[in-house]
C-alpha cells in the first residue's frame, strides 16, 4: 500500500496516508508527468504535502477545489497545514443557480447507483429488512416505549420512571427509554418553538411503540400548550401526565407504562421496503482521511438507497460553508436552489448576529486530524450527500416529505445535529468520524471510522471500519457492505451505543434564557 494518496488530478497536495518521514521520496503524477517529491519534513498521517511550489496567496488544490490560500510561499515537498495556509472564506456571497453539468451527473450517478456501489445485489431486487408497520402508514425500525419530559424540571423523574418501568418489558418490546433535556420553561420566541417543535417530532417518531408525555404543570411548553404541535395522535400509543396533578408520578407513570407496553408488544417484525427507510448523516471530529474513506463511502450508500426509493438527509450547514455551491447546483429545480441558498445565509446571519466569525472551524480535534480550513472540512463533509439531487430542504425541527436526498438546516454540534436529524424522520443516524466519540441519539447511531487504527482501538465505539478502503477493499465492496450492515441495523441489531445503554438528545438553543 502506498504511503499517500492524490484524489483529484488537478491537486496540489497529496495526503499522506501514514506518516511519511523527512527525506522520505515519492513519485507523485503532476501536470500529467511524474513527478519525484522529497517530504522537506514529516507529513503526520492524514496530513498534506505539496507536490509543486505555491506561491503566497496561491490556491491549495484538494478535491479539485481549493480549500485555502497560501499564507507564505511553499515549497513542493512541504507539509501543509495552518501555519502556511489559510481560509479564503468571506462572509455572506452572491449565488447563482448553475445546474447543467451538476445536474447531468446527479441523474446519470442515479441511474447507475447500483452498477457502481452493488458488488452483490442487483438494482431492481425488492430489498427489504424487518421492521414494525404502524397504524398510521409510517414504519419504525424499534419498537421502544419513549418518556419525553415537557421541561426540564421532571428529567430525574423520568429518568426513575424508565428504571422501574423496564422491569415491565416483554414481547417485541426491546425497553423504556427516558429522554432528559434542560430546556421547556423559560424560554422565549424561536428557542421556545424549536422545544416544542422537536418534542413533538419525537413523540411522533415511529421508533416508538408508546410514548408517555410527562409535564410538570406549570412550565412555559406545558401538555396543553405542547398538544397542537402533536397534532393528531393514537390515544393508545401516547399517554401524557402531568407531575403536579399527580400524588405519586412514578407510581402513576409506571401504570401509564404498563399499558402502553401491552400496546406496543402487539406489533412484530415483517419485512418492509427500504424504500422506506430514512438514514440521517452527519460527521463528528475529522481526521484526513474522512473525506478519502467514510464520506464518500456514505454518499455512495445515500446513492445506493435513494436509487431504491429511500430518503437520506444531510445536516451540519456550517460545515458546507466552502462547498455549498456543489450542493446549490444539484438542487432538482430554481425553488430549492433558493431554499438552500437561505439555509446556507441564514447560518452564517446567525454567526454575524453574535459577532462570531463565519468560518470559525474546524476545531483542535479536526486540525490534529489534519483538517486545515473549513473549506478542507466542508469539502470532505458534503461527500456524504453522494452524487444524488437535491430533492428536498428542511427548515429546524421539520420533519422530512419528499424521498430522495434532503437537506437540514442544523449546526454542527453532533448532539444537536443528530437529534434534529431524529426529529425530521431518521430511522438511523450514520455519524463517521475520524476521532471516535461514544454519543447516542434519539435513534440508532452508526458510527464510522475513517481508519482501521481507531476502529481497533475502540471497538466499543465504532461499528463500520471504513479505512479499510485505503488498505486493500473497493469502494463498490464496502459500499455494499455498509448497505447491508444498515439493513441488519433497521432489523434489529444494536449497535455499540444501544449495547451500551446510551440514549442522548439535545436541542438547538440560539436565544435568552428568562
């Protein structure tokens, strides 16, 4: 296996794929020649070299966009990182809508999504995976009881009711799951929407077999307050108590429990579509390999499901600062082009509004990794999204329509963004990473690493080995593989952090606590 890799043609750099040691000499194609290039210093694995000088203020070349400009000359052979280059990002920009060429690759990539990424089942096969139909027309693949605190107020309440109240458990019911989170009270204008929004989307999550609502009674986002964001509900399936109302909560909600696990073991497994399935992808700390290895592995499975029909959603808009226009351009129509281009302007408002800087990122764990600039990050973090268009734009706390490719709008925090992907429809979350982080959400949380030295680290984090792409598998291979382990998923099978116990939310607070 070489010790680097140049993805796009036109790069000025290669990442190295292991370290490569001062004086160490590669043979690199430049300019449609080879090139020898001696490392001028030791290139850390993950990290860039250049493969011809750059002159200060050049553009550095990866995947054949640029991800910086140089801050000083560079010599070829040097290690680039953020002490020689720096973001060309400004602040909010002018967009046009350019969907000829973007557009014709979306739809040919769609059309042979298959041939590309199935080593082993054909296109027009009827996959399916064993999942629970609801009443309602929508499908889960867990058939949990939810406790959804209305404020945060009853989170120790709720906590202590799932604890006795798994002790109720049986049949197709697989446990009692408490969702703690700070927030319902105190709370004013789009924070105080966004709770109740993401509230209600989780009591309506076909994850859940049951839910049980409980308030305190005299909070801001109370039951009564919080129904009409429910909207129509099942009222076998979702029970609501209020604390205040009660003499003794546990004993009441344990009661309330029993009945809806009476409800929810009624429904078994039988063997549903993937069309539709809905996969959420987000990415937690980069190294530089995410955009080599698990990114696009996960934009090829996107491509691979939604050419079956299936629906993906990508969220962490600040991390598409930089390569935003790639996505503009494979919006199917003017509209969405439009709707994304709001999403992209209103983050970067919300950054200038609390006078922080718009291209603020990446963090010490991505730069470590070898992440030098947000564009470095944004580039690699929309492979995800495949080759596939843009079929649909979501709004915080909006629950996906439309199958196909959807984009979310949500920051990048990983708690945050994984439960807004939650709440708009996810089934399952694939979160890659080239760090490694042990967080949960609402949903199934795959994680992928980016290399085989932290899957084999800690195998009680990571569930997918995507580095393996960089050893001695094909991308079409681990695709498939990854198609297939997400299958196994929707079916039943835990992953590392459900084996665990690990059960995280977290909601989008942008305003004044009262």
């Amino acid at each position: 296996m070489q010790n680097f890799l140049k993805i796009n043609d036109n790069d000025n750099v290669v990442v190295a794929l292991n370290a490569i040691p001062q004086g160490e000499t590669i043979t690199v194609e430049v300019s449609g020649a080879d090139v020898r290039i001696t490392a001028r210093e030791e290139i850390p694995a993950g990290h860039k070299m250049a493969v011809c000088p750059i002159p200060a203020g050049g553009e550095v070349i990866k995947y054949g966009y640029r991800i910086g400009n140089a801050k000083e000359d560079i010599p070829a052979g040097a290690w680039i990182h953020t002490h020689n280059v720096g973001t060309a990002l400004g602040d909010l920009l002018e967009y046009s809508y350019d969907p000829v060429a973007a557009v014709a690759e979306a739809q040919n990539a769609a059309e042979g999504a298959a041939a590309k990424g199935a080593a082993v089942k054909d296109s027009t096969e009827d996959v399916t995976f064993m999942g629970f139909k609801r009443p309602d027309g929508k499908v889960g693949v867990r058939n949990e009881i939810w406790i959804i605190p209305t404020v945060g107020c009853v989170n120790n309440v709720a906590t202590a009711i799932a604890k006795q109240a798994n002790a109720f458990v049986k049949g197709t019911v697989e446990e009692v799951i408490a969702f703690p989170h700070p927030y319902g009270c105190s709370q004013m204008g789009d924070d105080q929407e966004h709770t109740r929004g993401i509230l209600a989307d989780l009591i309506n999550h076909p994850n859940a077999g049951g839910v049980l609502v409980l308030g305190l009674g005299c909070e801001n986002s109370n039951i009564d307050v919080l129904k009409p964001y429910i909207g129509d509900y099942d009222e076998n399936r979702v029970k609501f108590l209020v604390a205040q109302e009660s003499e003794d909560e546990i004993a009441d909600a344990v009661e309330l429990i029993k009945g809806l696990i009476d409800y929810a073991a009624g429904f078994e497994r039988e063997p549903i579509s993937v069309s539709k399935l809905v996969i959420g992808m987000k990415c937690g700390g980069s190294d530089g390999l995410s955009g080599i290895t698990a990114n696009p592995l996960v934009g090829r499975f996107s491509d691979l499901l939604i050419s079956r029909g299936g629906t993906t959603i990508l969220t962490e808009v600040p991390e598409m600062f930089g390569a935003e226009t790639i996505l503009m351009n494979r919006c199917a129509n003017e509209e969405l082009f439009h709707k994304t281009v709001d999403l992209i302007n209103d983050f970067k408002n919300y950054f200038k509004s609390h006078n922080q800087t718009i291209y603020e990122n990446p963090s010490p764990g991505n730069k470590k990794g070898g992440i030098s600039t947000l564009e470095d990050k944004s580039l690699g973090c929309t492979q995800k999204s495949g080759s596939a268009l843009v079929r649909g734009v979501l709004q915080y706390g909006e629950r996906v329509q439309t199958p196909g490719l959807n984009l979310l709008s949500a920051p990048g925090n990983d708690l945050v963004a994984a439960t807004a992907l939650a709440a708009a429809g996810a089934h399952i979350v694939l979160f890659t990473t080239g760090r490694g982080t042990p967080f949960a959400s609402p949903v199934p949380t795959v994680k992928i690493s980016t290399n085989s030295r932290l899957a084999n680290k800690k195998a009680n984090w990571i569930d997918f080995n995507a580095g393996v792409l960089v050893e001695d598998k094909s991308m079409a291979e681990e695709a498939q593989h990854l198609f297939d382990y997400v299958v196994e998923v929707a079916s039943g099978r835990q992953v590392c952090s459900e084996a665990a116990g690990f059960h995280d939310m977290a909601i989008f607070k942008q305003g004044v606590t009262l």
